[in-house]
C-alpha cells in the first residue's frame, strides 16, 4: 500500500523545484523504507501520466476541481516538508563549516608552500655559491699543481746539475 505521507512529501517537494534523488535521500534519512519511497514514487509517475492523458481528452475551458485537503492531512504536509526543510537547513550549515574548515586548510598549506618556497630560494643562491666557490678553488689548484710541476722541473734541474758538479 502507497504511503500518502511520503508521496505528498515527494510531490511538494518537486513542486518546490528539489531534485528526485535529494528528496528520496531525505526520506531515507528520516527511515522511511526504500520499497515505501519506490512505491510512492511508481504512484506518482501513475498520477503523472493519468493526469496528462485527462487533460488531452478534457476541452480546455473546462475549470479543474481542486481536491479539498483536510486540516490534518494538511498539517501532516507541512510537518513532512518543514522537516525536510529543517534537515537542508542543518545541511547546508554543515556543508558551510566544512567549507570554512576547507579554507582554512587551503590557507595553511599555501602558507607552508610559501615558506618551504622561500627555503628552496635560499637553498638555491647558496648552491649557486658553492659552485662558485668551487670554481674558484679548482682555479687555484690548477695554479698550483702547475707551480709544483715547474718547482719539480727545477728540482730535478739543479739534482742534475748538483750530480754533475759531484762527478766534477
């Protein structure tokens, strides 16, 4: 048997404009059962299908009859939909923290960014540094492994001559 609650839920809701899957989510997380929602959804695409071949047969100055809702299936309505509207109302200000949280988050990595950046440019000019330094000491021990070599050229000169003179 269709639940009368939920498929008035469910056509209200889509009068409002809310989507299929947000209002049958809704229910589910207001524990009606998902056979309950599927039947009263099945009723509605019936009354959806019955209503458009009525109005195809129907003349159109013809005046619909509005159905008279009673004062109690009336307040159950407004019940139904001011939960709903309560629970998007707690949603939306859980998905405004998590926003929020999301920022804040956001706004703490850029900041490590910045500075693990600021420490890669200083890590940067040092290495340039380094190199430079290194340059120079290659120079300097090219200058002086040739000095050695011309000191070792003369050493071995003057241990000739030195040699030569002892045989004189």
């Amino acid at each position: 048997m269709v639940n009368k609650n939920i498929v008035s839920y469910l056509e209200e809701g889509k009068r409002r404009g809310f989507s299929t899957k947000l209002l049958k989510q809704k229910l589910l997380d207001g524990g009606f059962n998902v056979k309950d929602i599927g039947l009263a959804l099945r009723e509605i695409k019936k009354r959806a299908s019955h209503k458009n071949k009525n109005e195809i047969k129907k003349p159109k100055k013809k005046i619909k009859q509005r159905r008279t809702v009673s004062n109690k299936e009336s307040s159950l309505r407004r019940s139904v939909l001011s939960g709903a509207i309560k629970d998007l109302e707690v949603e939306i200000k859980n998905l405004e923290k998590e926003r929020i949280s999301l920022q804040k988050m956001l706004k703490n990595v850029s900041s490590v960014i910045d500075v693990d950046h600021e420490k890669e440019k200083e890590l940067q000019k040092k290495i340039g540094e380094l190199i430079g330094q290194e340059a120079a000491l290659n120079h300097k021990k090219k200058n002086l492994e040739a000095k050695i070599d011309r000191i070792s050229d003369e050493i071995n000169k003057i241990s000739k001559i030195k040699s030569e003179m002892s045989d004189v």
